[in-house]
C-alpha cells in the first residue's frame, strides 16, 4: 500500500555486534546470537561476488510473455494463485524434492478452479555451487512433470563460486548456470522445458494483480560490496515506482528474520530493504525468503499494522529431520515476541518439508504453507494468514 507520510519503524535493525567477552578479548569464529534475537551480527569482511553486467536490461518481465493465459485470466477475474519454495537442490538425493514437487502438481491438475499458475523460486536451485551441468539432475529432472513456468531469484549456492565439501575445481564465473537456465536471451530447450527468459539476476515480476520484486543477496546476505549502491538505487527505484493500485511482494534469498540456531536474520539485507521503503515511501505487502531449511513466518508492526516477513526454506535440500535447520529453545505453542519489540515469530515448523501456495487478489494477500512430511504421509494445510 502507498503512504502519505514516512513509514515509522518501531524498532531499528540489530546491527551491532555482541561485545567482545573476558575483559576485552576478541571472540574466535562466528558470534553467538542471544536467545530470541532473530537477526545475526554482521559479517566482516562480507564475502561477495560480483554479477554478470546488467547492459541494456530493463530489469521487467511481464507475466503475459511467459503464461499468456494465466495473465489474461488474472487480468479478468482480478486473482492470481503461484506457489514458492525455495532451497531444493537434490545433492543428497532428490526424493524430498520430488515428493513437494508432486505435491504442487498434484494442486495444478487436480483443481478445477484458481489453479497455480507458476512457481516463484527463492534461490538455492543447484548445490553447491550452480554449475550448469548440475542443472539435469538438480532441477530439469524432479520438475520434469510440473506444468507450469519456474522462475527464480539466486541464492548463495546458486552464485558461490568457492570449492566446499570435496566439490571439484569451479569451472565457471559466478551465476553462469543461474543466467544460462533462468536468464537466457531466448527460450532454449533443455531437457524437459525450455530455458527462462528473465532479464537479470535480480529483477521485475510484472502481473495485472501483484507486482513481485525479485533481489539478489549474493553469497552472504548483501544487495552490494562496500562503497557501492547499484542494486540498493534499483530497489528504491522500483517501491517507488510500482503501481500502487496493486499488491507488493518483496523476494529474496537470506531472510531478515530467522529464529534458527544456525543462520539468523541477515542485518545487511533487513538494513537495505529498510532503508529502500523509507526512501521510497512505499512498503511492500510482504516478505518472502529462503535460505534457512525450515518454515518460520514473523509479522512486524509497521505503521499499525503487521507485516509478514516469510522464510519458506525447506524445498528439499533438507531430505531427513535431523538435516531441517532447527530453531533455538524457545516456545512455538503460541506467538514468541522476539527481542525485537514489533517483531514476533506467529508460526514454524523444523520437523517436515513444505511449499508456499499464494493468492492474491486486488483487495488481499493470501498465503497457504503446505507440509509434505517425511513420514510419506498426504500433504496438509499447516499455516495460513491473509494480509
């Protein structure tokens, strides 16, 4: 929704550091986040890669081009229904992957009315490191019955370029599979479905009911390297500028808040995505993230209301419990308030694997987390909340 007046946060960002322990001395390794703060320290130096050239990119794709009926259908009945997840790489096999695809499938075919029309992905579609050969058997493969266009935001697999876990020598430039599989010139055929034709690594989703900005944060949580504001000027550029008359969805890889033991919030993106809303006077409807391997969704109060900030994380690369990021030792049986005065963790789920099916109207937000549980038992409706 548009805003006559500067938006007022109630609390700013958690971007300091946990002061050094015993007398002075430096803290070794990664900085141990206080219970229930759901944002981590920032890190030093921040690790990051530089993207492809952007030359002659308009940074917008319309729905219309992809899925010519499901943007004329939107346009008339004023209603839009995709699905999200994000996380899935298969590396330690693609069973988990393929039983949640199944299950979104299964949702597209067997639905007579408001049918999925796509699949919005929240980055980290191939392990470790994005390399294109890894694509058959990452993603063309368990996607090979989905019947619906997959588009997608990078996330830090998808651009590292760093040798991890035994991975061979990176033969290629950052985001070189990403770019080839999702940001192609022109639709190529690959095995199963063709190449994506979106215009960069971070960009535009244009519909006739909701306009979805799609950001890039890198290997470790950052729209930018220091000194720079290429990415920040675009996103300011674009609250600014989407039509107010529809809803606003904000995507993008490392999530603001995450109350897991692993990760955290990431304070560089919550800074940047803050800083664009205050300049543009313009906030988004909601927030939607991966990264984290589980299912969290926080609600922030902003302006009095209460704004979802949404981690769906957990689309396959974690194929067991033990391998779901699980949350500190805090009580879900209700909503946690976080250190964070405005921000509260309303809903999670560690234990199963799950997706996103979103609805979106002219008038309201719907957002449906379905549970695909390990134990191979039906898929279920585990959370839902309407903004």
């Amino acid at each position: 929704m548009a805003h006559e007046h500067p938006i007022q946060f109630a609390s700013p960002p958690n971007t300091q550091r946990t002061p050094p322990a015993h007398g002075g001395q430096q803290r070794v390794g990664k900085i141990r986040r206080p219970i229930g703060d759901p944002v981590a320290a920032p890190k030093e130096p921040l690790r990051f890669e530089t993207p492809p050239p952007a030359a002659g990119c308009n940074y917008h794709l319309p729905l219309e081009i992809i899925a010519p009926e499901a943007a004329a259908s939107a346009a008339e009945n004023k209603k839009l229904v995709f699905h999200c997840v994000g996380d899935t790489g298969g590396i330690h096999g693609d069973a988990t992957q393929v039983a949640i695809a199944e299950a979104m499938e299964e949702q597209i075919t067997k639905v007579d009315a408001d049918k999925p029309a796509f699949l919005y992905h929240l980055g980290d579609v191939v392990y470790f490191n994005g390399i294109s050969r890894d694509y058959k058997w990452q993603f063309y493969e368990p996607y090979q019955y989905y019947p619906a266009p997959i588009f997608a935001v990078a996330g830090n697999h998808d651009g590292d370029t760093q040798v991890r876990r035994g991975d061979p020598p990176d033969p290629e430039p950052t985001l070189t599979g990403f770019m080839r599989n999702f940001c192609d010139r022109s639709p190529t055929a690959t095995s199963y479905r063709t190449t994506m034709t979106q215009p960069y690594v971070y960009w535009t989703l244009d519909t006739p009911v909701v306009t979805i900005i799609g950001l890039y944060s890198n290997v470790e949580g950052s729209l930018d390297p220091r000194g720079r504001a290429d990415q920040q000027i675009w996103l300011t550029d674009e609250l600014r500028s989407a039509p107010a008359e529809k809803k606003l969805l904000v995507t993008v890889h490392h999530p603001c808040y995450s109350l897991d033991s692993v990760h955290g919030g990431c304070p560089d993106i919550l800074t940047a995505i803050d800083s664009a809303i205050v300049a543009a006077n313009r906030r988004p409807d909601a927030i939607l993230s991966g990264h984290v391997h589980n299912y969290q969704r926080f609600s922030r109060e902003i302006d009095n209301t209460r704004m979802p900030y949404i981690v769906a994380g957990a689309g396959g690369y974690a194929n067991t419990p033990q391998a779901m990021h699980h949350l500190q030792k805090i009580d879900t049986s209700k909503p946690y308030q976080t250190t964070h005065p405005d921000v509260r963790l309303e809903k999670s789920n560690q234990k199963d694997p799950g997706f996103l099916t979103i609805t979106t109207t002219g008038k309201d937000l719907t957002f449906d987390y379905y549970t695909v549980p390990f134990d191979g038992s039906a898929p279920k409706k585990f959370d839902s909340v309407t903004v």
